[in-house]
C-alpha cells in the first residue's frame, strides 16, 4: 500500500513494457524473465513471440502497475531501460513470475535476481506441464541428426579426431535450428 502505481502506457514485447512516470514514458525491462523477440532491432519475430506479447497486454493493458526493483540487478540495464519486478495493482499479480509459469516466456538467467531459483522452478513446471511456448516447440520442431565437424584449431592444422555426432532440433519452417541444450528448445 506504500508503494507508487504506474499506469502501463503500452506493452512492446512480452517482457518489456512502458509506464507513465510523472508524465513521462518510461521503459521497463521485466527482470529474471525472457520471452521470444517480436521487435529486435536485428532479429526476425521469434517462435511463439507474438504468443508471449498478447499474454503480457491481456494481463496489462489498461492496468496500473507497482514497481520493485532487484539490488543485485541496479536500476537500469545496458540500453537504459529500468529493470523490475512488475505487480499488477490491485491485485498484485506478480506479472514476471506469472509469465514464465504460465509458458510464455522462460527464466533469464544471464545476471543472479533475487527470484532466480524459483523462476527457474516455475520454468520447469511449465516445461513439465507443456505450457505455452512448451507445447508449442514440442510440437512444432522435428529431432534431426547432423554431422558436424569438430573444430579447427587456430593454427588451422588438421585435427585427427572422430567427428562428432550432435542432435539438433529443426523448426517447421526449417529456417531455426536448436540443440538440445538451447533455452528456446
């Protein structure tokens, strides 16, 4: 109750949004969640983004919203966005964690939060129960053997050395590939 609601002005992608702070736009970057790109300046719109964005506007579009920062994450990221934990008001549905329970989006491990493990825990249930964008990657991609080659040592000298068999996933447009290690797979 002490804290400030901001009203949410739009949704950009499913995990950034921008808010009205004393009557200017701000960009808030949700923390300790990611969500398939929809608006990267360099990237194409990526399997199951524009899933992900509706889900955020349908939770937050004409909404208020409080704000609560992470210490271990500082109050900006690289593109000066401000990082958060966004609460819907009034209800104070907890929007980054209900993203990644919900399978639109998937814990952002890259940088220690303060929620990291159960984010990761909600990833998992999510995976579990073939939620969002879970049940969609199980569906829609194809297993696919590939042969690669190992890699070539700097001098560039041959390297006498089995060649490796390695699983990757295909989308159904053939055009992405993922191996099993991958946090979109």
């Amino acid at each position: 109750s002490q804290l400030t609601t901001y009203p949410v002005i739009r949704i950009i992608d499913g995990d950034t949004i921008v808010i009205e702070v004393n009557g200017n736009n701000t960009t808030v970057r949700l923390v300790g969640v990611d969500t398939p790109e929809t608006v990267h300046p360099t990237k194409s719109v990526e399997h199951y983004g524009k899933e992900a964005s509706r889900f955020t506007k349908n939770l937050l579009k004409g909404e208020k919203i409080y704000l609560v920062d992470d210490q271990q994450q500082g109050k900006t990221d690289r593109f000066g966005r401000t990082l958060a934990y966004v609460y819907r008001a009034p209800d104070g549905l907890f929007i980054n964690a209900e993203i990644i329970r919900q399978g639109y989006g998937h814990a952002y491990t890259g940088f220690p939060f303060k929620y990291m493990k159960e984010f990761k825990q909600l990833e998992r249930f999510a995976k579990q129960a073939r939620k969002g964008l879970w049940d969609s990657a199980s569906a829609a991609k194809k297993t696919v053997t590939k042969t690669v080659a190992p890699p070539v040592i700097k001098s560039e000298q041959k390297v006498q050395s089995e060649v490796a068999e390695v699983i990757v996933f295909v989308t159904r447009t053939g055009k992405e590939y993922h191996r099993s290690s991958c946090s979109y797979l």
